[in-house]
C-alpha cells in the first residue's frame, strides 16, 4: 500500500493561447535570476558596481546554454541520430538536456570574453557568482520533476516519486527522486561555499574551485542511483568519470592558488571606487553649495536690517 510518494505533474506544459509555458524552462529561467541576483549582492560587497555581473552574464548565459545542449547531444548522440530518431530532435532544448559540465565550461568562455570587455579578472567574478550558480542548479533540477526524468532505482521509501508516464521507455512506478537529492546537495554547496568566503576570505577563484568540487562529490554519488541510460566505462557511468576529473582539477587549483596567490583581490573592478568617491563627492558639492546658498542668504539679510536701523537713527537725530 502506497503511504506517501512524491507526484509527478501529469503534463510539463501548459498553453497561454498558443504559447507553450513549460515548466522545465521556467526553472532553468528562474535559477538563472537568482545567480545574477546573489552574484551581483556579492561582487557589490567585493567592491565592484552594481550591474556588471549582469552585463557579463549576458556573455555567459547563452554560451552556457549552447555548451550544456552540446555535451548532452554529444553523449547521448543516439537519442537523436540512430536510427528511427529526428537530429532535429538535438534543438528542442525545451524538452529537457543540459549537461552542467558543457554549460560551466563554455559559459566559462563567454563570462571570459564579458570580463575582457570591461577589464576585470575571471576569477574574481567566478567568486562572486560561484553559489548563485550553484542555487540555479538547485532550482534548474526541478525542470527533471516536470518531465518525469533523471529518476533514481525502485524504492518504496515514503519520499519516492512516482512516475506516471510511459512515453521514451518509462515504466510507471516509485523511484528514488534524484533530481531531489541532487536539488538539496545543490542548496548545501551554495551554504558551504558562502561560509568558506566569509571565513577564509577565498579569492583568486578558489570559492569558485570549492563550489566545482564539492558539487562533484555529490554528483558522483547521486549518479550511481540513477537507471537512465548512459555510456560507461570500466563499471562507471560516464559523468562519473568526469565528476572524478573536474573534481581532482578543482583541488589542485584551490592547493596551488592557495600557495601561489594567498589572500583575497584588494580591486575587482578597476574605477569602482574611484566612481563611487566622485559621486560622494558631488553629492557632498551639492550640500556645500546649499549651505553656502542659505550662508549668503542670512548675510544679505542681516546687512539690510542694519540698514534699516541706522535709517530710523537718522530721522529720530
């Protein structure tokens, strides 16, 4: 007898006319604000302006979303072109698809060319919108709850979720909710990541090192419970093998960035403070310039007073 389960929404899109509002794109949508959000909060208290992580993560989000789309078209090519499927199929990136490991890497790229742009250092930025990512994350995995996928093994544990359809090989049934667990390790990653830089002040891209490794530990686990099908290797699945990979390149950056480059950035954004000292200035310049108004104002009335006065002692002589 079935207790409790997690439901799965019985469609991941609904019609506003004849626009399609698919649940999937929302979270993807949403997760991308808040990074922006608590990215821009974080490069303001490092010292930088307002707006400019979202004026890089105009680079940075489309090159994230086509590298995300490439990744999973690449290792899952026989989802669209064996036989019997539509490559056309590989655009339809509303239909769920996105591999974090092409989405960080070239995103990486087009938040590169963003900061090139306005002269500011990579990592620095990478800091600042290290958790956000990983919240985007947290919310993006729900888009997987919308589209009944990435589902874990059987369970009949009071949290299963409960798949419904049976489109693409599903079997109707309770599964373990992977895009859960991996939405809550997420959540966690972001806590760790914004304690460890309040902390240790992690600069020079190492909050943003701490945030791919420990987000990797997680994802090694969470990958042996899933029953999609995937390419493997030696037992393993294949993000696995790269959930090993970046994580071993994330610590070698933190050890080495710690000896090499200690501390934290004392300037992020070259001008920064130099626009935020005139524009004090002029608000100082334009309080002088009032008191100074109202200065020669009580001078002016002061003199015709006296004025007054030695007039009336003249006519009462």
């Amino acid at each position: 007898m079935e207790l409790a389960y997690i439901p799965s929404p019985s469609r991941g899109v609904l019609y506003l006319g004849p626009i399609p509002l698919r649940g999937y794109a929302f979270c993807i949508i949403i997760g991308v604000f808040v990074a922006v959000w608590l990215g821009n909060k974080r490069w303001i208290a490092r010292g930088g302006r307002a707006g400019t992580v979202a004026d890089i993560a105009v680079w940075a989000v489309p090159f994230g979303l086509v590298g995300g789309r490439l990744y999973h078209v690449i290792t899952d090519y026989e989802l669209y072109f064996s036989e019997g499927r539509d490559w056309v199929d590989a655009f339809k990136i509303w239909e769920g698809g996105l591999g974090i490991w092409g989405a960080i890497a070239l995103g990486a790229v087009g938040a590169w060319i963003g900061c090139r742009r306005r002269g500011i250092p990579l990592p620095a930025w990478a800091d600042a919108l290290a958790p956000g990512i990983a919240l985007a994350q947290a919310l993006g995995r729900w888009g997987n709850w919308f589209n009944q996928e990435l589902y874990g093994r059987e369970t009949d544990l009071p949290w299963a979720l409960k798949i419904t359809s049976d489109t693409d090989g599903r079997v109707p049934g309770l599964y373990h909710p992977t895009f859960l667990y991996e939405s809550l390790w997420c959540i966690g990653v972001a806590l760790l990541v914004i304690w460890a830089d309040r902390k240790f002040k992690l600069g020079h891209g190492r909050a943003f090192a701490l945030y791919v490794a420990s987000y990797c530990a997680g994802r090694f686990w969470i990958e042996w419970m899933r029953v999609d099908d995937a390419h493997h290797i030696l037992g393993m699945r294949l993000n696995q093998w790269t959930a090993i990979f970046v994580f071993v390149l994330a610590v070698v950056y933190l050890v080495l960035s710690a000896k090499m480059r200690p501390g934290r950035e004392e300037i992020v954004e070259p001008g920064a403070s130099d626009a935020d000292a005139g524009s004090a200035a002029k608000d100082d310049g334009g309080s002088d310039s009032v008191t100074l108004e109202k200065a020669d104002g009580a001078t002016d009335d002061a003199t015709a007073d006296a004025k007054d006065e030695a007039e009336a002692e003249a006519k009462k002589g």
